[in-house]
C-alpha cells in the first residue's frame, strides 16, 4: 500500500466494497479491453452491428479528457512503450502522473508550463519529446511541485486547485496533446527541408537588401545559420506553414516570457544577464544544452542562441546565490554593429525576453567514467564550458585532471579571469 501513488488514504475509500466505480475514475484506461488489444487477431463473423451514436460517445470521459471526435494518427500508434499519462486528486491537489518507461529521467527532463487554463508538460525521452497538452477544467493555483521517481521513470507534477471541489475530468486536449514527437524534428533539417531553409534564406537577403545589409554572402546558409535568424515569422508561416504538417511545426519552439533581473559587466564588451522564470514554469537546462532568446526588433521576431552558464564559476564567488530553479545566467558579448545584441543591452531591469525550450543532444552522463578532461573554448565559446566545468569537479568521482585552453584576443577580454585563477589554487585537478 505504501507503493500506491494516491496513498493509503485513497485506497481505504474502497475497503470493504465494490472499488470498481472509484478505481474507473481516475483509472478507467487500465481495462481489459486495452490490455487485450494486442493481442487481437481478428473479429468473428457476425451479424451486421448497429452504428454507434458519436454523439453520446463523446459525452464520456476517458484518462480523465473529453475525447476529440476523430482518433489521432499519434494516439493510433500506441504501444507497451508509448510514454502515458493518468491523473488523480484529493480535496485541495491534482496531480498528474506521467510514465515514460524509461529509467534515466530526471528534473531535468521535465518542462512545464501553465498559463492561464492551458497545462503543457514536455518530457524529454532519449531521442523524442512526449508533449501533454490540456486546457484545464478547473482553475489552480500559480505555483505547483514536480517530482520525479527515478527508479521507475515516474514524473508527478502536483497541483493546487482553486477550489476544494472535485473535478469531474481533467481538461481538454490542445494541439498536439498526448505526441511523441522526434526531436530532430524541433530543429532544421536540410536534407529533408532543403527548399523550407532555400526559401528562408531567399527571404532574408531580400530584407537585409532592402536595409542595405546582407546578412548572408552564399545562396545557401549552413543550418546553424538558419537557426539563427528567422526574420519574417509570419510571412514564413502563411507560406510554408501549411505544407509542413504538425510535426514540422514543432520546430517553432514554446517560448515563455522571461524577466530580466540583473544585468552587470564582466569584461569591457561581456555581460552578466540574469533571467527569471515565470512563476508557473519549470524549466532546468541540461548541461552542455542551449536555448534560443528572441526580442521584436522594429516589428520583426529576432532569435539567438544562447547556453545558459552559472551565476559563478562557484557559489562563493556570488552572494546572495539565487536559487537555480527559478533563475538562467547568460554570459553575452555585445557587439555594438550587431542586430541583437545592443537592443539587448538596452533591456531595463523589469523588462521580459521570450526565452525557448533548450535544445541539444549532449549528455553529461557520458562523462561518468571519465579520469582526463579537456576543454578547448575561445572568447564568449567559453559559456557551454561553465557548467561542464564545475559538474567535472564537483560530479566526477573518477577525475583526476582537467584543462581548460582558453583563447581571447587580449588579457583584458578573459571572462572570469580572477575566478579561473582562485579555481585552479583551490582545486589541484584543475
């Protein structure tokens, strides 16, 4: 009983009785009907069956949603190793259980964010991205908890109700809900997107022509370039959108408006940015993983991207140390000629930067059983080898030696030079 995610309590409600009608309410999926599915090999001949009525079909409630009318291509292609989705509640809780099948999650892999009625869990499982999608149907609270049970691959994220009331269903489905989606698909491919990323970058010569800039020399830009600069997001959309599909839409990442809550110096041309999470998102950036920030530059949706690093090479060197959950540091070099970067250096403390879901596929895991570590990086280069930095000495049992080559134009452009220096007399390794 100890092991029973609704605990004891929700348990001892059916003891004694019939638990059948309570166990469907907030477990109706685990049914014989879909645990016998797979092995279905074909129907009996019988007499012609009388047509369904849809309309009193969508009136029930199943996993807790009210069901589309027409069954998804995705929700089709189910099986024993699809990630799924249950949820239950208490008085004043809901919480909502995702099961990924796979034991190496962790905070990390988890991003949620609510707004308004609309709950979006994305879940990253090896190679895809598992999206819950659901417009709630009753209002919560802003702040909310998430748990994760490495062991068994287990993602709780508990939230408050406004109202101890109970909920007769969950929400309803939003775009894309209940997917698993490739994430290779959340960014450019130019072997199976080649005339999308012709089409782009057409369309920014053109812009840049038309300002007496040309932001590209050759036809075709390599892809990271693309990712880079996405000029006429609406324009783009109206032409190619419409072709592309659900899937490549995914690569439009979700941004959430960040607040900007310090801003300070670290070299002559280098700042210090500290962004603040919405209070209704979790979002923690894995090591050696970026982001793109994007700002409306005399009305056009600028991107760049960004990793995120510490507020310090270690905590000491920072007082007071905010708390990570909450927080993003950027190490950025403002180039004054640039298109991004001075607009923004202009933020004022208080002002909102749309900040992406990160991307990447480096994993930190693959350094578990390393002895010898060395990282090259040069000028702002240096930001992916922060956090790798201090997870190496501080997570890597088996290191003995790491070395950092660090290049910059001159002594003055060194970011965190004072702190590199008291780095390698405290820590001999390094």
């Amino acid at each position: 009983m100890e092991y029973h995610p609704g605990g004891e309590d929700e348990l001892m409600r059916a003891a004694g009785s019939d638990g059948t009608e309570l166990f469907d309410q907030v477990h109706r999926w685990v049914n014989y009907e879909s645990m016998l599915k797979e092995c279905l090999v074909g129907r009996m001949a019988v007499k012609p069956a009388v047509l369904k009525d849809y309309r009193e079909e969508e009136k029930k409630v199943l996993n807790g949603m009210l069901p589309k009318s027409q069954v998804t291509d995705t929700l089709a292609k189910e099986g024993p190793n699809y990630p799924s989705y249950d949820w239950f509640q208490t008085d004043s809780l809901v919480t909502i259980a995702i099961y990924t099948k796979q034991k190496d999650i962790n905070l990390d892999s988890i991003i949620v964010d609510r707004q308004d009625d609309s709950f979006r869990a994305e879940t990253i499982i090896k190679d895809c991205l598992y999206l819950i999608h659901i417009g709630l149907s009753r209002e919560v609270q802003e702040d909310f908890s998430v748990r994760v049970i490495e062991s068994v691959g287990k993602i709780e994220i508990v939230l408050k109700k406004k109202e101890n009331t109970s909920w007769n269903f969950l929400g309803h489905p939003l775009e894309n809900h209940h997917s698993l989606i490739p994430r290779k698909d959340t960014g450019w491919d130019c072997k199976t997107n080649w005339k999308l990323c012709m089409w782009v970058c057409l369309v920014n010569s053109y812009i840049h022509y038309m300002a007496g800039t040309f932001l590209w020399k050759s036809p075709m830009p390599r892809v990271p370039r693309v990712n880079n600069l996405l000029p006429c997001t609406q324009h783009f959309r109206s032409h190619v959108g419409k072709k592309a599909g659900p899937s490549f839409w995914y690569i439009c990442l979700y941004y959430r408006k960040c607040q900007l809550i310090s801003k300070e110096d670290v070299t002559h041309d280098t700042r210090l940015f500290c962004l603040m999470l919405p209070p209704s998102t979790h979002l923690q950036v894995p090591i050696g993983q970026h982001v793109y920030l994007k700002l409306s530059i005399t009305g056009t949706e600028i991107v760049k991207p960004y990793t995120p690093v510490s507020g310090s090479l270690f905590s000491e060197f920072k007082e007071p140390v905010l708390p990570n959950n909450k927080y993003v540091y950027f190490l950025i070099k403002i180039y004054p000629t640039g298109l991004f970067t001075p607009e923004l250096d202009r933020l004022q403390i208080g002002d909102f930067v749309s900040m992406s879901s990160p991307e990447g596929t480096f994993k930190i895991s693959e350094f578990q059983e390393l002895e010898d570590l060395f990282l090259l990086a040069a000028g702002t280069g240096f930001t992916p080898m922060v956090k790798i930095l201090n997870y190496a000495l501080t997570g890597i049992p088996t290191l003995r030696k790491v070395k950092l080559m660090f290049f910059n134009k001159t002594e003055d452009d060194i970011i965190w030079r004072s702190q590199l220096e008291k780095l390698a007399f405290k820590d001999k390794r390094y």
